[in-house]
C-alpha cells in the first residue's frame, strides 16, 4: 500500500535499525469515535510504499474497554516494546492511557498496567513515554479538555517496570498558556472558550534541550506546536514558541529521524474521519530551534 492509501490517525513511526525498517503504528479503526476493534501496524523500508496491515492488538472478553481505542505509541525499554495506549473504561465512561507489552514489534501486545494508568476519574488521553535524564520513567499525557475547559499537559512518574504510576500527575502547563492556541467552539459542548492539549510527544534536540510537540487548534483548525523546558527537566518551568510548526489541520504527531539521519515529523491530515492520512514533513533544526525544512 502506497502512504496515501492508509486511513490512519495519530500516526507513530518505529525506526527499527534491526531490520531495516520502519513500523506504521497509529489510531486505524475506520471510526474511531465508536466500537474499538484493535490497533494494526505497517511495515515498510522507504516510508512511501508499505506491507500490511498486520494485527498487533485485539482484545479478549475480560478487556477493560470496548469503545474509543486511540493513539497506540510503541517504545523499547529494558528489551520489551511497551505500548501506550488511550481506551475508554467501561466501568465509568472515562478515557485514559493503559499500558500493554510485546516481545516484538509486531506483536501481539498484552496488556501490562492494570487498566489505565491515569487517573480513573480523569478524562486523560495520549500518554507518551519519557525516561528522565537519570534513567527514571515518565508518562506526559494530556487532562482533557472536556472536563477541564482549558486542556492541560501533565507528567507522572512511572514504576520501573512500568506497571504503575508513582505519587500524583504534576500539571505541566494549560494550553492557554501558549501563544499560539486559540478557543476550539465545540459544536455541541458548552461553554465557550475551550482550549484543547492533544498528542505529547518529548524530543530532545541535538544540543541537549528538552522539548515537546503538541497539538492544539487555531481557529479551529488542527495544528502542531513546540514547547521547551527551561531546565532541561520533565518538570519545566516550560516555555512555548510564539508560533506553530504546522497549522495546515495537521496534528497529534511525532518526530523520528530516517535512517539516513533526516529529523522528520509525521501527523494526520486533514484532521477528518475518514479523510485522515499520515503526512512526513522533513524538519531542519538549529541549536534546539525546529522549522519546516524549505
């Protein structure tokens, strides 16, 4: 299948330098707003033409969600692929990031965590992992916007082996607080003035600085944005760039460099079911500073 024929959202790209190749991971339900089938993954060697798709996860009887199975990211850690996850719980209609477990990148993936991670009377989505500048885990996730009105980016430490959090989210930064976002006017919720987080994701530059791309809405329409910890710390104090990235109704993306060293960032667009697409943007960065590449 060629790129452009993949209906996909919150694309992940796994560069596995193993094998050569490049592993498509990403929301592929055809409507994600509904019945959760499972996560599929494509496999391909130039990032235009891919095998698939491929299973890596479905559900058995006794799973914790059937609705709502969003933004899968795989991440090796200590030898095992670890996939983060965003489900809908069926015991209260919250969302939250759960956390499953492969030998191999194809998986099939188990779950890990005992249910989601996040809080339970949160509506939480799109966790990520971090390892800390002392090895340590972190989960960014984002507080959803649809309880909290002005969305918010928080981070939790995670237990070694990754079963569990440790202590209390710590609020990273609201996304009114950036320069960029504008108030997303929901069709149905009320009131106005709403400001969506969406999609973390940590990448540390080539001159050590801490960054995160998130996405957000400017005038409604999708786009990408980039933030940066002031301490070089998953705990910031964080400050945001006055413009975004990508605002082309493109979001929840990653970055990831090519095999041949190209930094790329890959997002969905447009931002429209079943419309979607995965879009790769080559990226130039200088001192820590990330601009579309001409």
């Amino acid at each position: 299948m060629k790129t452009e024929e993949i209906q996909i959202r919150d694309p992940f790209v796994f560069p596995d330098k193993k094998s050569g190749n490049y592993y498509l991971f990403g929301s592929t339900d055809k409507n994600i707003w509904g019945k959760g089938t499972g996560f599929d993954v494509y496999i391909g060697e130039d990032l235009e033409n891919w095998q698939g798709p491929y299973q890596v996860f479905r559900p058995d009887e006794s799973f914790y969600s059937d609705e709502n199975f969003w933004a899968p990211e795989v991440h090796e850690y200590n030898g095992l692929y670890y996939m983060f996850a965003t489900f809908l719980r069926k015991d209260n209609n919250k969302r939250g990031t759960a956390i499953l477990v492969s030998d191999k990148l194809t998986g099939p993936f188990k779950p890990h965590s005992d249910g989601p991670v996040t809080p339970k009377d949160w509506f939480s989505l799109d966790g990520t992992l971090h390892v800390d500048e002392e090895g340590l885990p972190w989960m960014v996730f984002c507080h959803e916007w649809v309880q909290v009105k002005d969305g918010q980016i928080c981070a939790v430490r995670l237990s070694e082996d990754l079963v569990t959090t440790i202590g209390e989210p710590q609020v990273l930064f609201s996304a009114s607080e950036a320069p960029w976002p504008t108030s997303f006017e929901h069709k149905t919720r009320k009131p106005k003035n709403n400001y969506v987080t969406d999609g973390p994701f940590m990448f540390q530059a080539s001159n050590g600085d801490l960054l995160m791309l998130w996405a957000s809405f400017v005038n409604n329409i999708y786009a990408q944005g980039i933030s940066r910890s002031v301490s070089g710390k998953i705990t910031g104090p964080w400050q945001h760039d006055q413009q975004p990235i990508y605002f082309k109704d493109g979001g929840h993306g990653m970055l990831f460099h090519t095999f041949d060293d190209q930094l790329k960032l890959t997002l969905h667009s447009p931002n429209k079911t079943p419309d979607e697409r995965t879009i790769f943007i080559e990226i130039a960065e200088n001192n820590g500073e990330l601009t579309v590449a001409k």
